[in-house]
C-alpha cells in the first residue's frame, strides 16, 4: 500500500476481509503514519523508500493512494519493477500518460487497473440492462456533490492537495470522475464534452458542470466539493427511468420503473469498496481478457473525457 489517507484506511479494511490480497508492505515517507497504519491493520512490513519496497520480492501489486499528481511516476516505476499496479482515480490526467503506462504493462505482462467502485458493483450490473429496457433515452442526470471536510481549511488560505491545480486536485478529477466512468461504462465515449467550472482564485474547481453530448440524449454531471446535495443518477427513457442512490460512486440502491410494470428496487447494504476488491481480486486470481479490455476500455474513455473537459474549461494542469 502506497499512502496512508482516508482511502487508503478504506481500502485496507476491505483487503482483510479477503483472503486472497493480504497487505505484506505499506509505504510512507512519514515513518509514524506508516507505522500507525501497520499496527492498525497488523502489515508486517513499513517502507519510507518506494523503492526498497518495490524491491520487496514478497510485494506483488502496488496499491497507489497518493495525490493524483504522483500517481503516473509511482505506477511507472512499479511497473517498471515487475509489479501489477492497482491505482486510485483518477489514474492520470492524459491519455497519452495512460497509454504510456499501459504499452510498459503489456510488455512485462503486467496488469494495470483503476480502482473505482462502479465497474464490479451489482446495482450497476443491473442499471446497465435497465437502461435497454426503458425506451429511447432521453436525458440522464448525475449528482455528486460533497462538502470537502478540507474546504474550511482552504477558504481560510491553506492548500491541501485537493484543491491544488499543482496536484491536479478539483471537483472535475475528485468527484465527477465517478459520474464520468458510470455513464461511460454505460454508453461509451461521447461526442462532445463541454466543462463549466465555478474557480477559486488559485484556477481550481471547487465545483462544476460537466456536459456530456451523445448523438440522441444529453448527459448532465454535477460534482462540488463545496457544497452538499441529494445526491443520485437518474436515467430517463421514453418509457420509464433508472434511478440509483446515493449516487455514481456508491450503487446503493437502484430504483426502476417502467410503463406498465411493477416498480423493481434492489438494495444492498455493503460497501460498494467490498465490491470493489472482490472484482480486482478475482480477476488477479483468473485474469479474463474481455475483462480486460473493458477495464481498458472505460479507463481510456473516462482519462479522455476528464482530458476534454480540462481542455474546454481551460484548467491548466
């Protein structure tokens, strides 16, 4: 495990609940979060140079949960010591880094991945055959919005990492990223992507509103970390609609209704990081091509739109 934030703590609870990812290292160039964290969750080993623990031989797959701007020469120089890498989103800021990263992976046969809790959750399985059966879509409408427990400390003239341009931080990478990979994964790449940022005075999106054109239906997706909101995705088709709750990121509850039917509800009470785990965890143990290029498949698209959005929005990292 490389990094000791809030995610990390998240994902090494899900780690122990398997039997198959057991964490043998956790890396961190502050020796006392790296040693409360190897306590907390009985790692064995603590690294303060990424190197010496990529030269771990007991270390198979690195698991990136640093600021976004680190996470392209981490991977990389995993990649580049034999190990598969499994990397928090938003992976990297351009495609052509992606790519880069992809080309080192497929010659040392390694796996890259993005950890991101749509792709293997249930309720999203379900929401992707729902949507065939609802009409011609019409409309679909994602919120993420989530007051930043660091936005406090920002407005009165810190920068922490997420709302550093120089981190690549932001509503558009932090937030929407989810919105992003739950309707690409869902209709493929867009058209057009067109970005409208509400910006602090140092360039970063505190929040902001991201247009995605497909050539019948418009995709509106809202994301702020400055502000809080009922959060959902709903689908809108000719003959009824897909709703999912508490949103993109966490697949909890899917509502459908459908012109002369009952109305079908799943929920699911575990964490949508469990789900998450398990899908990287059995495609590690039994690695599926088609799962793999799908995986490629919505990592390229959704670095393309975040690229495209940047891009329109003029955001300058």
């Amino acid at each position: 495990m490389v990094g000791t934030g809030s995610i990390a703590h998240t994902m090494a609870k899900e780690f122990a609940r398997l039997t198959t990812m057991p964490v043998v290292a956790v890396y961190s160039r502050n020796a006392d979060t790296g040693v409360a964290m190897a306590h907390e969750f009985h790692i064995p080993k603590v690294y303060t140079e990424y190197n010496e623990m990529l030269a771990d031989s007991e270390v198979e797959l690195v698991y990136i949960a640093t600021p976004n701007s680190l996470h392209f020469e981490q991977a990389k120089a995993a990649l580049l010591a034999g190990k598969h890498v499994l990397c928090e989103k938003p992976i990297v800021p351009t495609v052509a880094r992606l790519d880069e990263l992809l080309s080192l992976a497929e010659e040392r046969h390694l796996h890259l991945l993005e950890a991101i809790t749509t792709i293997d959750h249930p309720n999203y399985g379900m929401a992707k055959l729902f949507a065939k059966e609802i009409g011609d879509i019409k409309t679909v409408s994602c919120t993420f919005c989530q007051y930043s427990s660091r936005y406090d400390a920002f407005m009165n003239g810190q920068t922490p990492p997420v709302f550093d341009p120089a981190y690549c931080g932001g509503a558009l990478m932090d937030l929407n990223i989810y919105n992003i990979y739950f309707i690409v994964g869902l209709f493929g790449d867009p058209k057009a992507v067109h970005y409208y940022p509400n910006r602090h005075s140092n360039g970063i999106d505190t929040s902001g509103i991201l247009i995605l054109e497909y050539p019948d239906f418009v995709c509106q997706c809202t994301a702020a970390k400055d502000s809080s909101a009922h959060n959902s995705v709903q689908i809108i088709g000719s003959d009824g609609n897909v709703l999912i709750e508490p949103g993109s990121s966490n697949c909890q509850k899917l509502v459908v209704t459908r012109k002369g039917k009952e109305p079908y509800i799943s929920e699911i009470s575990d964490t949508p990081w469990r789900y998450e785990v398990i899908g990287i965890s059995n495609f590690l143990i039994v690695p599926q091509d088609a799962v793999k290029e799908r995986r490629i498949r919505a990592m390229r698209s959704a670095v393309a739109v975040l690229e495209a959005a940047r891009k329109d929005a003029h955001l300058d990292f």
